[in-house]
C-alpha cells in the first residue's frame, strides 16, 4: 500500500478503519459460535462479548468520524487474510481456538499502539476501553475451550488447535506488519 502523500488524520482513518473491519469480523465469528454453544453460561457470555465487539467497532467508527472522516471498507485486512488462510474451522474447539488467537492478536495490536508516543486523549481513550475487555475475552473463551475438549476426551486437541492458528495468524500478520508499521510513522 502507497502511504504517500497521506495526512496523519488520513493515516489515523486507515488505522482505525482495519481495527473496526477486525471488530466486525470478530463480531460475526462470535455471532456464528452462538448456534454451537447451548449452555446458559456460554450464551450469556457470548452475549456479552459479541456486545463489546460491536461496541469496539462502533468507537472505532466514532473516532473515525470525530476525526471528519468516514470509515474505509477494508476488503483485505487481517481476519479477513487469516480466514483465507484457516479455511472453516471443523470443530467448535477449533471455532473457539481460533477465537483466542484472533483475541491475542488485537490485544498484542492495541498494547502496541498504546505504547507508542503522542497518542491523542481521544484515541487512547479508545485504546484504554477496546483493551480492558481483550483480558476478559481471552479467558472466558480460553477456559470453554479446554473445556470442550476435555468433555470430548481429547485435551491436547485445544492446544493443537492454538499452535496451528496461531502460526498462520504469525504468517497473516506478517503481511500486514510493515503497512500498520508505515501508517503508525504518522
């Protein structure tokens, strides 16, 4: 991608725009899990997260416009890469492995953001409030996971699962990483 010639509001729009698409993705992941799994903990927690995910993306696209902007449609970015990748997942543990890989990428991408200097107040904000739920997500759903395929008699199968996803999420990221590098330069 040419970044040149682009303003830092503009780079800050790109930014924002591949972050709200991976909180939509992420949200239709989770919206599809909520078939697979029928236990009332499970469902209230589904619930609340796909609530935050949608949340994620509607600051994402707020901030977008705060900025005087309009969110761009990002038809290439990383879940999008990732699931190219992936293929469809065969198992609900495996739905749910990917989930945690997707969860530790967007963690690890707004720690990485947070950490860097002349951070506006209104995007840190933004920041502080998508990564305070990333910590719960990835526990909840980590734990159902173990959960599912300890009940199945096959334990080592979460674990399979989280390598493999998250050698291809390395892989995706990787593609992407020197792009997010650039737009980041401001």
């Amino acid at each position: 991608m040419d970044f040149r010639g682009k303003s830092a509001t503009e780079k800050q729009i790109i930014i924002f725009s591949f972050y709200r698409d991976a909180e939509l993705r992420g949200a239709n992941l989770l919206f599809k899990l909520l078939n697979h799994l029928k236990d009332a903990d499970a469902q209230l927690k589904m619930a609340k997260h796909l609530s935050d995910e949608t949340r994620h993306a509607w600051l994402w696209t707020k901030r977008i416009a705060d900025l005087g902007g309009a969110p761009i449609l990002i038809e290439d970015g990383y879940q999008r890469r990732l699931g190219l990748r992936v293929g469809v997942p065969k198992t609900v543990v495996d739905l749910l492995a990917l989930t945690v890989v997707v969860e530790e990428r967007a963690q690890s991408r707004y720690n990485a953001h947070s950490a860097l200097p002349n951070i506006d107040p209104e995007t840190r904000e933004v920041l502080k409030s998508v990564t305070e739920d990333e910590s719960w997500h990835l526990s909840w759903i980590e734990k159902k996971m173990r959960e599912l395929a300890e009940q199945q008699g096959c334990a080592e199968h979460a674990d399979r699962a989280l390598e493999r996803f998250r050698q291809i999420d390395r892989e995706v990221y990787a593609t992407l990483a020197a792009d997010e590098a650039e737009l980041m330069r401001g």
